[in-house]
C-alpha cells in the first residue's frame, strides 16, 4: 500500500488484482447489471487511485477501504435511479455466469470466508436479516424499506441495530 | 449535549452504518457524534459486523476490459504526475506505435511551447488494409494551468464486448481532446470507425481511425469540447459518413 500511495502504476495493478474481483462481485450484487457494476467498480478505483493520500491503516485493513468505497458509489447510483428495476435482480448464480478464478489458497480462504458470513446473516432471525440486506444491497433507505414492509421506521432502525449486533457476536464467536 | 439528544440520535446508530438514513440525517447524526461518546463507542463496536458484509459476497473474475481501461487511465495520470508534459506520454506512445508502422513517424517532436494542440493525420499502414490515425500533438504549456482530465467511455457490450476506452480532455478545452480505445476489433477495408461531437443539438464529425491487430487505437477530437454532451464512435464506411448510420459503440458523457 506504501508504494500505491507513492503514485505506482504496478503496485495499483496488484492492488486491482487482489480486490477487484471482490469490488466488481459487490457491486454486481447491488445493482443486478453487469455493465454498471463495470462502471461502479472503475469509478471507484479511480477514486482509490486518486485518493490513495487518505489511506489510513489505523482505521482498517485496505480491503475494507476499498470495498468501503465500491459500496458506497453503488449507493450513489441506486440512489441516482441508474439502474431502476434492475436493482432487484438476483445475485444467484453470479458464480457460474462470470467464470470464477482459480481455486488459489487466497480465493478459497475468501470463498469460505464468504460462506461463513452468509451463514452468520442467515442465522439472524428473518426480519432482521431483510432489513440489513435492503439496506446494505439495496440501497435503500429506513423509511422507504418501512413503506416496503409496512412498519414503523422506529421498529426497522431497531432491527437494523439488533441484527448488527447479533451478527457482531456470531462472527466473533466463529472468529474465536 | 442534552440526554433527549442523545436519545433521538442513538436509534440511529444501525441505519447509519448501514447507509441507509437520508443526507441531511446522517450529517446531523455525524455532528452528534462528534459530542456524543456514547454514540461513537457503539459505532465501534458494531462496525466489524457492516464491514464483513460484503465479504459475504464471492468474489468473481471482473471482466478483463475493465483492468485494460482503469489502468490506461491509471498509466496516464502517473506519467503527468511525474511531470512529463500533459498528453506527452500518450502522444509518445501513440509516435512509438507510429514508428514501428511507418518509418516516416521515427522523429516527430512534441510540441513547442505555448503551440496550440495542433492535429496530424497520418495515413498508418495497419493490419488489415489501410487505415487512418489520428493523433493529437499534445501541447507544451509548461506544466502551467493545471492537469488534463480523463474520462471513462461507456461501451455498447453487445456489440463490441472487450472495448474500453477513455477520452483525455485538456484544461482548454478549444484544444479538443484524444480518445483512446482498447479491445476494439479490427475491421475491413469497407469500414472505418468515425468520432463525432454532440454539441448543441448538433452530430460533428471529428475524424476517422482505425484499430491495429491488438484492438489499440486513438483518435482526436479536433473541435471545441466546451458545452459538448458526448464523444461518441460509430462504425461507418470506409471514407466516413455526413452522420452516424448507427448506435454509437463507444460513448463519453460529457
């Protein structure tokens, strides 16, 4: 990250290698389109590139940096309407409609990884679960997923709190 | 910082981390946190839990034309940043290419001080059948006025699926602009590819190019990009058309 941060083009390269699948699956999973999760996932390593001075270590790993970024650009342009029904399309299957890379210890280490943390959201009790994910994966905000479910905004912004805490707790005790 | 503050903002907590409060909650939610510890340590504490979330998700093989068309972009900024004049690297690259083409391009200079960007249109002997390309001589202001701007190109993927491209905008805008291409396909000699301005209403034709073996190419847009909406590419006959006689291929908003 030191030599991403000094300006190099090769060391920006390995960085793209080691997160772009992540930031373009992320991406791919939020809007539902491929082509605008292609430009999701450029705009945000331009702005990687170009804000690469704001790195901070202390504040997290750069994975999480960059997935950070990649969320909060597919946020912008579910907001921006970009991608209108397409938002609700399925991420099923997206595994076998882009070819996925080669099984290295990296990959399967991160394709567990993801197993574990989709097993720990399934884990929550149902409403919980759908609240975090039409936020998170939707984009959508806590009055417009209390109009979609149909109660009030205290009670989703309470759910939102209590399954993050209990998905907190779930990774912690997979993680111990 | 009042307890009932403290009480209206706290139920807030998960739906910021979540994204999902509107612009003006989560600037008042975030000067909340600014007097509020209470607040802050259960952001803390419940922040793991949102970042995992999209560690959820498997990662998947992102399309090859996206890592050509970031880097290109990525390549040219780092050049700039190391001084070499704005465009130069990519005007030197686009003489290199030129070279290895035809010998008449071995010592074309960069362009002098204070020069308006000024175009040359080659006749390039490219795989395939003869072509044209075009390349904008970069102009040498001295490194003064600032950067050029780059812009990604939107690509129709149905129809040429491994493009990328980029369109490299100068600080003065009445110099035009150059439009880079990657994973173009080569076409025949019947056809050309045309780059036209949308500015005012109006569809301006800019200049014809073709691509080499590798789907490399640029080209130059000669008029004033001040106001313009779009840079766009069609593929047309071989000689050009008066207007585009289909769907742009590649496309830059502007």
């Amino acid at each position: 990250m030191h030599l991403v941060q000094e300006g190099d083009p090769a060391a920006f390269e390995q960085l793209y290698d080691r997160h772009g699948g992540a930031s373009f699956a992320l991406a791919y999973r939020m809007v539902g389109d491929r082509v605008t999760a292609e430009d999701i996932s450029q705009e945000a390593f331009l702005s990687i590139w170009r804000s690469r001075a704001r790195y901070q270590a202390d504040r997290g790993s750069v994975r999480t940096w960059v997935l950070g970024i990649v969320h909060h650009r597919a946020i912008d342009a579910l907001r921006r309407n970009l991608v209108h029904e397409k938002r609700r399309s399925s991420a099923d299957g997206i595994e076998e409609r882009f070819e996925a890379p080669e099984s290295t210890p990296v990959e399967a280490g991160r394709r567990e990884e993801a197993r574990a943390v989709r097993a720990a959201l399934e884990d929550l009790p149902d409403e919980q679960t759908r609240v975090i994910e039409l936020a998170y994966f939707g984009g959508f905000s806590h009055s417009q997923i209390a109009e979609m479910l149909q109660m009030p905004i205290g009670t989703v912004k309470g759910r939102m709190r209590l399954g993050l805490d209990k998905l907190r707790r779930s990774l912690a005790a997979v993680a111990a | 910082m009042s307890v009932e503050r403290h009480h209206s903002q706290e139920e807030n907590v998960g739906a910021y981390l979540l994204s999902a409060l509107t612009e003006i909650e989560t600037r008042a939610f975030e000067k909340h946190l600014e007097e509020c510890p209470v607040c802050r340590d259960e952001i803390d504490r419940l922040r793991p839990a949102v970042d995992a979330l999209p560690r959820s998700v498997s990662p998947v093989s992102a399309p090859p034309s996206l890592k050509q068309s970031l880097m290109a972009v990525v390549s040219e900024e780092a050049r700039e940043a190391r001084g070499e004049p704005r465009g130069e690297g990519f005007a030197r690259r686009m003489r290199e290419k030129l070279a290895g083409l035809s010998g008449s391009m071995a010592g074309m200079q960069p362009g002098v001080a204070g020069a308006v960007a000024s175009v040359v249109l080659l006749a390039g002997i490219v795989a395939g059948g003869a072509g044209v390309y075009a390349v904008t001589q970069a102009s040498d202001d001295g490194g003064s006025g600032g950067g050029s701007r780059i812009v990604a190109a939107k690509v129709d993927k149905t129809e040429v699926p491994l493009a990328s491209g980029s369109l490299v905008l100068s600080d003065r805008t009445k110099d035009g602009a150059v439009l880079r291409v990657h994973g173009l396909p080569t076409l025949d000699s019947k056809s050309t590819y045309q780059v036209w301005l949308h500015r005012d209403g109006e569809v301006i034709s800019q200049s014809l190019f073709s691509v080499g073996e590798d789907g490399e190419g640029a080209a130059a847009v000669t008029d004033d990009v001040e106001n313009a909406q779009a840079v766009m590419i069609t593929r047309e006959p071989a000689g050009g058309a008066r207007a585009p006689s289909e769907k742009p291929v590649l496309s830059v908003r502007l």
